[in-house]
C-alpha cells in the first residue's frame, strides 16, 4: 500500500495519512459487507433464519459506515482542496463506498426473500435452490474480495479485466446466472415456486455489476479515465 507513490505521482506525501484513513475505511466498508454475504452463506448450508435475520441487521451499520465515510469525505476536500491524483483518489474512494452500500442492499434483499417470506422456493437442474444459491454466493464473495484488492493494491491489470467482466471467475459467474434464468423459464414451474429464485438470480445478477463497478473505479483511479457504461 503506497499511497505517496501511486503510478502517476500525483497522490502528495502531506496527504498521506488523510489517504490511508480514507483507505482503511473503504476497506473496512468491504470487510462488512464480505462479512454480511458469508453470514448469508451459511444461513442458507444450516437453514438458520436467525443468522438470516443478522443479515438484514447487518445492513443498518454499513449504512452507517457510508455516511461515517461521506462525511470524512466532505471534511477532507473543505480543509485539503485537493487537485490531481489526491483528489482522484476521494473520488474513486467515494464512488466505492456507493457501491458496497448497494452490495449490503442486495445482501440484505436476499436474505429477505430466502427466509422472512417464507415462500415456496424451487431451484433448476435437479439441484437444491439454496445448494445453487450457496454457490452462487461464493463466487460472488471471491470477486468482491478481488475488486477490493485491486483498489488496495492499485492492481490495473486485474482491474481491468474484471470492470470488462472478462476476468475468468465473473465470465463463469455471468454465464451460470444465464443458464439459470434461462432454465428456470424452460421448466415451466409454478410461478409461486419460481418467482423467489429469480428474484435471487436477478440480486446476485446486481450484485456483479457493483463489483465490476469498483473495479471500474479502481481504474478511474490509477489512470484517470473514466470507462464506465462502454
């Protein structure tokens, strides 16, 4: 983490540990909401709707962890007035923490529709919905992790590949949610049945496109240009 040496030189030595306390709480943010989607996780391999119902709790302190950050935010450009690579940085930081907000919605969404609803939730491809849901989770939570560390270790190369979506992990994530919706309108199920999972697939559908969208910032950050909605 070098935030006094990032590729363009821009980011100065006298904003350093504004920077790193503006760092930490990006990441920190991430760490929450990784936290929250493998709580989800394992509500779902143990059938446990009070862990659940810990997720949608969750959602409430990552709120506030957004507005704790937002506020950092506004302090920093009133007394800095940065330009340049330093003000790069607090904007690409405070899109990020947009997105991760977002990301807890989702998480929170789906624990809702998973075990407070109490609807009737059937799967595809004679697997178990939760069995797929599960996995669908783990993937998403891998590529979470991988954006955030592209932004720590201001990693273009990965960043890149992921805000493209051609990183190998989310064209393989991509193409399962398609498969899925797809075949859920194949089997002709009762809607009753199929409605709750592809409310599922479409929030985890969200879900990867807040993650690319980190990394898209991530690459506003190291090089300037901004290659959202290409």
């Amino acid at each position: 983490m070098k935030l006094s040496t990032s590729p363009q030189g821009h980011i100065l030595k006298r904003f350093d540990k504004d920077m790193r306390k503006l760092q930490k709480r990006v990441l920190k943010m991430g760490g929450m909401v990784v936290e929250q989607m493998e709580r989800l996780q394992d509500a779902l391999g143990q059938e446990d709707e009070e862990q659940a119902r810990q997720v949608i709790e969750g959602d409430r302190p990552i709120d506030l962890q957004e507005v704790k950050a937002d506020r950092f935010i506004v302090r920093l450009l009133a007394r800095r007035s940065p330009v340049g690579g330093d003000l790069r940085y607090i904007v690409a930081a405070s899109r990020i923490v947009t997105e991760l907000e977002r990301l807890g919605d989702e998480a929170a969404q789906m624990a809702r529709i998973l075990f407070i609803e109490h609807q009737p939730l059937s799967g595809c491809e004679k697997e178990p919905a939760t069995a797929t849901i599960r996995h669908l989770l783990g993937r998403l939570i891998a590529l979470l992790e991988q954006a955030l560390e592209t932004f720590e270790s201001y990693d273009y190369r990965n960043a890149l590949m992921l805000a493209r979506g051609e990183e190998p992990s989310c064209v393989e994530l991509d193409k399962r949610l398609g498969d899925l919706m797809q075949c859920v309108f194949d089997s002709q199920q009762p809607v009753a049945e199929a409605v709750n999972f592809v409310l599922v697939l479409r929030s985890v559908e969200s879900s990867l496109r807040h993650v690319r969208n980190i990394a898209e910032h991530t690459v506003y950050l190291i090089t300037g240009e901004d290659i959202r909605h290409r």
